[in-house]
C-alpha cells in the first residue's frame, strides 16, 4: 500500500504526491478507501442537481464523482444516505476568525456543524498582536488535526496606520517570505489604508505598495476595505491599484458602481437582503463576481444565528435561488481566492468537505464531513477537538509592567483655568472636524461632564512594557454610573487595551484587571471588579468551547445591565443604548475615519491624531 503525506498543510512536494495517487485511484488501479452515495448532489459548476450519486474518498481528498455503481475501483467501506442531499463544505471569503473570541481549534467545532469547513483568514488581528509568529499561529490547528482549512492572508494592517505601532510590522520582505512558505497563504488581507495608497507623503506609502508588490510576485490576491469610497474617481483608483474585492458596500448603489469597475463583491449580512433584492429587481443573472462572507461575528451571536449558514439562508430568503446562494459560499469565493485546485466543489483533487441536507430550501443541515469523516450530526460536532498548549507568544502578549493608577487617566488643566476647551469624539465619527465643548476645571483636571453625556475614553498601549496612556473626552460612550468602567483589549484593528469610565480610578481598576487575565472584558461598578472575560490568547481569543465562553459573555451582559450607560440617540440607535458592545470597532483608524485616538506614537505622542493628514491635535487647551 502507498503510504501518502499526511496531507494536513498543503505543500507542493506533498501535493505531487497525492495527486499522483489519486490519479490511480480514480482510474481504479489502486483501491479508495471509502465511497458515500447520496440522493442528490449540486454541481456547482453548472449549478445542477445530478440524482443518485456517489463520491470516492482516498484519505482526506475526493478520487472520483459519478453516477452510483460506475466506479470501476476497489471501495473499502461504503454508505449510503438515499434522503440527503450534498453540496460542497461552505467557506468564508473573507472572516475574522479571532472576532469570534476562539482560538481556531475552537471556532472549527462551533462552525463545522454550520457548514463552514473553510476560511480565508484575514489576518490584521493576531498579526497586529504579534507579527512574527502570524504564520505559525494560523497553522498551528491544522498540523494538530483539526479538520478545518485556513488559508491566511496576511494583515495589510500591520500596523493599521503610520499612527500606530507595536506587535509586528508588515512589509515587503514579511509578505514575500509568508508567500513563499505555505501554499496556503492566499495573497494580502484587506487593504484599508485608503490615504496610504494613493498619497505617495503619506508615511505608510512605502510599506503598504512593498506588500501589494510581494502580493504581485507570487500572483496572490489583494483584498480590500472600500469603506466610504462611493465617489467615481475613488473606486476607479481603488480597483486600477490592484485591490481586488470590496466586502463594505452598504447600499445596491455602491455595489453597482464598484460591480460595474471590476470589484469582486463580498456581501455581509448587514446589507446582504437590500443588496440581492435589488440585483434580482436589476434582473443579474451573473452571480459570479459576488460571494457571501461573515467578517467579524462572536461565538455568541453564532450560537444564536448560525455561521456560514446563516449567510446562505439570509440570501435564500430574500430570494436567491438555494443553487445560486451556496455558489456564493463555495465555488465564487474559492476561485476568487485561488484555492478552488482544494476546496469549493465536489470534484476530484478537492478535500472530501462535503455538507448534507436533508431540506435544501431552508438549508437544514444533517451532517458535515470534512477531510473525509463525518465531523457533525446536526449542529452537534462529533469529531476531536485538538488539545493545543499555546506557547507564551501567543498567551502573555499583554505587556504593561506597572499598575497603573488615577493619575494615568487624569487629564491637567492649564494654571488657573476655571474651565478649557475640550476635543470630543464619538463612536463611528466619520466628520472632518471633531467636536468641541468648554469642560469644567476642579482640583486641576478637566472633568466629566455627565449632564451632557460627556465621559472619559482612553487607549492604553499593551505592547511596550510602559503601559503608555492616550485620553481624552468622547460624547455618549461610557457609564453614567459612579465609580464604574468597561475596559478590553480587543480593539480593531491595532488591539491596544480600550477604557472608558466615569472615573479615572475606576478606569486604572478596569485595565489593571485586564492585564491580570492577559486579555478580554473587565468590567468595574462602583469601585468594584464586578465581571471578567478572559480572551487569554493574543488578548483576541479563548481556549475552550463556545458554550463555556458564551456563558462568561452572559454574565459580562448581566452585570452591564446594572448600569447606566450614555449614548446618543440622534446619532447611533442602532448600537446604543446598552452594554457597548460595539465600542471594541470604535478604535478603527481605517477609512472613513478622520480624527481618532491611537496609542501614544512618535508620529502622535498624545494620541489624537486625523489619520487622513497626519494632523495632530490637544486634547485640550
């Protein structure tokens, strides 16, 4: 018998190998070692359905598909499932997994029941946590058997902006070199440094151009983040870069405009009904250039909605055909991506992902296989769960060697002020100019003004070892509440630790905290440590099921319904009021962002800084 590669992370010595085995096996000359015979099966390639049907496995990979009964090879083990239907395993063109608060082995278990058994990884959170050891981590789960791919992309935001720093610095020579190792590196993650690319003075020009060039070499793709770009000029220079995909079109209008200069769209959820409604009413027959993907979504909201799935039956029911809809999660995104030689199709060379349904209108899954095994019954995931002690690297990447104090977060007065002029912002300020008030003065400091749904906001660096502290005053954010702050360290895209509070001790409290747990949610009212997260892992992610993790958030929720929390209704209702959530996206220095609060940098010592011009600002005067 040939002994073949273990075939868990695709090189291409190895690669030559088994498909000059499955080669034999397909022609009969040598045995398969398992064949499922379904009632139906979805050609995605022609979008047909062919009755009756059969698929070889020889280890991990598809050897053959045809009618029942035609293989002429020897078949080790069979079974037949009459009532199902199969369709390829669905994959994510573009997701976050860290944005589900699992380490992958973890979030594999939670989304294969659901269909996923495939994810282009784009990497700008782990890689803006700890840059060196990106690829490695990525490919960590795998080596160890979990039976989910991931095709990494590299984060383009590493660091997000010239504004920001610490925990890895991407350019040309880290992209080539990430290219080169592992097949599986699927190109360059999404492109969102706007101002970088076009505008040769910006100081990012240099590093971000050295990436799409190393992306160029080794023919990988180069993802993008339109956010904001809906002028004719700016899509025009967004797609004559290189930048190949889009997944930030909110309106059908902007999808028709960047469909219309060769933007590979990657629909989310969000606007997803609005979008396929009105390119069905526009009579789109094409589908070709579109895909479906996820983004960012907790383990929470996955147990509630669904993964993958979810996506598919949103596009199902606002009236996508179910053939056209799973196009969109397998076959779309796997040739845009390049990765269609492995998965995508129920085809031979592929891996043996395949998802079963016993009801194909409403997507109602009865079993995943995947790498040639059933892994799910149901939504219940039947396969092993790799046990993996993540090293020190990826574990201890809170680094602030100090306790920080009251001190830390007060913000002076000029001598003999009786007030000063303050800068605000608010979640998602996407104006050209931020906002001012005149905040009063006491005992020295600028104050809070409650009244007016002012508090304190402050980005804390985790990465130097000095705990450097940027603050200043944002409107409708944080807690009314005496005594009480809501720090984390997940905070896109550069995940430097986030606090807000209505005082500066209860803040100190808050991120003290969080440094303890190495990462996640702590939340402090009235003086107190009243609920913990921990996301032990790169300060994104924990090491354990979804259910457990899940249970923590609840309680985090609980707590945060005890207080009373600020916010703007004119300007945000559809994320405040509540626990803020939402305020983890808040730090995005990406486009359309203007005025933002980073970290203490050399190119803005104090934090507040206009990422479009590199202007800085005080926070008061």
């Amino acid at each position: 018998m040939t002994t073949l590669p273990d075939d868990l992370l695709i090189n291409a010595a190895d690669e030559v190998t088994i498909r000059q085995d499955l080669t034999l096996v397909a022609l009969g000359k040598r045995p398969a070692d398992f064949a499922l015979r379904v009632g139906k099966l979805l050609d995605v390639h022609g979008r047909r359905w062919h009755e009756d049907q059969e698929i070889v496995f020889r280890g991990r990979r598809i050897a053959w598909v045809g009618p029942a009964g035609a293989y002429t090879g020897t078949v080790k083990a069979r079974r037949h499932e009459p009532g199902l239907s199969a369709v390829p395993g669905f994959g994510e063109v573009h997701k976050h997994i860290e944005s589900s608060h699992l380490t992958p082995e973890y979030e594999a278990a939670l989304v294969l029941p659901r269909g996923c058994t495939w994810t282009c990884e784009a990497s700008h959170e782990f890689s803006s946590v700890d840059g060196p050891h990106n690829l490695e981590f990525w490919l960590t789960a795998r080596k160890a058997g979990s039976p989910a791919k991931i095709f990494p992309l590299p984060g383009s935001a590493v660091p997000p902006t010239a504004y920001e720093w610490g925990g890895g610095h991407f350019g040309y020579d880290e992209q080539r070199n990430f290219l080169a190792q592992s097949l599986q590196v699927a190109g360059l993650d999404e492109v969102m440094d706007w101002p970088a690319v076009w505008n040769a003075e910006n100081p990012s020009y240099q590093r971000l151009w050295g990436m799409i060039r190393a992306t160029f070499e080794q023919r990988g793709v180069v993802e993008g983040h339109a956010a904001g770009l809906r002028a004719l000029p700016e899509i025009n220079a967004f797609a004559a870069a290189g930048i190949a995909s889009d997944h930030e079109a909110w309106t059908p209008e902007e999808v028709r405009d960047k469909l219309r200069r060769g933007l590979f769209m990657e629909l989310r959820p969000h606007s997803l009904p609005d979008i396929v409604k009105a390119m069905l009413e526009d009579g789109l027959t094409d589908w070709s250039n579109f895909a479906l993907c996820t983004d960012d979504r907790s383990a929470s909201d996955t147990l509630k909605l669904g993964a993958t799935d979810h996506n598919v039956r949103l596009a199902i029911e606002s009236g996508l055909a179910p053939e056209i809809a799973i196009q969109l999660v397998t076959i779309n995104p796997a040739r845009h991506m390049r990765v269609s030689p492995w998965v995508g199709a129920i085809a031979p060379g592929r891996y043996a992902d395949l998802v079963l349904l016993d009801d194909v209108q409403t997507l109602s899954i009865a079993q995943v296989w995947a790498d040639g095994q059933q892994v799910s019954e149901g939504t219940r995931y039947i396969a092993e769960v790799p046990q993996i002690d993540w090293p020190d690297w990826a574990t201890k990447t809170v680094n602030i060697q100090r306790r920080l104090t009251a001190e830390d977060f007060a913000i002076p007065a000029a001598p003999d002020r009786t007030s000063m002029q303050a800068a605000l912002l608010r979640p998602f300020h996407w104006d050209d100019n931020f906002i001012t008030a005149e905040l009063p003065v006491a005992d020295g400091q600028v104050q809070r003004d409650a009244s007016r749904n002012i508090t304190k906001f402050a980005i804390v660096d985790r990465f130097s070892g000095e705990g450097k502290v940027a603050k200043m005053f944002w409107l409708g954010t944080g807690p009314r509440t005496p005594d009480t702050a809501l720090a984390a360290s997940l905070g896109h895209d550069k995940h430097n630790i986030w606090v807000t509070g209505s005082s500066d001790a209860a803040m100190a409290m808050a991120v003290n905290a969080l440094t303890d747990l190495q990462g996640g949610w702590a939340l402090v009212r009235e003086g107190k440590v009243t609920a913990t997260v921990r996301y032990e892992v790169g300060g994104l992610m924990s090491c354990r099921p979804a259910a457990e993790l899940d249970a923590d958030m609840q309680a985090l929720y609980a707590e945060g319904a005890k207080i009373d929390w600020m916010y703007e209704p004119t300007y945000s209702p559809r994320w405040w009021p509540g626990f803020p959530e939402r305020l983890s996206f808040a730090t995005l220095t990406c486009a359309p962002w203007r005025w933002v609060l980073v970290a203490p940098s050399p190119l803005a010592p104090e934090g507040f800084v206009n990422v479009q011009t590199g202007a800085t600002h005080p926070a008061v005067w």
